[in-house]
C-alpha cells in the first residue's frame, strides 16, 4: 500500500495509506484532508481538488486534455498542478506528496 502525503492550507501533514485503483480526490475526502472540495465530485469539471505535486510527479502519468483545460483555468497553475479527480493511485506512487492551494476555484 502506497502512502499519500496532503499537505493542507494551513500546513499540516496527513500522511495516508492508499489503496491502488482508487484517485487521490477520494482518498483525500475519505480522510478528511482540509482544502479538498470536489464540487463536481470527481467528473473534472470544475478543478476545486486541484494540488500541487511536490514530490513524485514522475509516477504520475501525463495530464488528460480535458485535464489540462481545467488547470489552465487557474491563475495560480504551476507546472506540477493536477486535479486529484484525475490520477489513479498506484503503488508506484509511495510517498507521493502534494500540496493543497490556499484557495479552490
């Protein structure tokens, strides 16, 4: 089991084991991790669960057009911005971490 390190607004640390298959949008909201809002609930249709990959942005995969859309729309985008919605969790990903933006748009 990977583990996932959120990383909120504030800046406290939630350190989560993950299952491989689900999206990191899920676990975040399952764990309860401040900053996720998932308006859309996952359909990246409106990049309120988007992160900032801080470590381990090579195990994720590139981004979908439809992905990338979502994430040209902030004006906060860096580089390793994704929406959590979007990556599929996978063992490669252990100690992944990410970032949540003070503000979701």
């Amino acid at each position: 089991m990977p583990t996932i390190h959120f990383i909120d607004p504030q800046g406290g640390e939630h350190a989560l084991e993950a299952q491989a298959g689900d999206n990191l949008m899920q676990l975040a909201l399952d764990n309860m991790v401040p900053g996720i809002d998932a308006d859309c609930g996952g359909l990246c249709a409106c990049g309120t669960c988007h992160v900032f990959v801080e470590q381990g942005l090579e195990n994720l995969g590139d981004k979908a057009e439809m992905e990338q859309t979502m994430i040209n729309s902030r004006p906060d985008k860096l580089d390793s911005s994704r929406l959590s919605c979007q990556v599929t969790i996978s063992d490669a990903m252990d100690g992944l971490t990410l970032r949540i933006p003070e503000f979701q748009m």
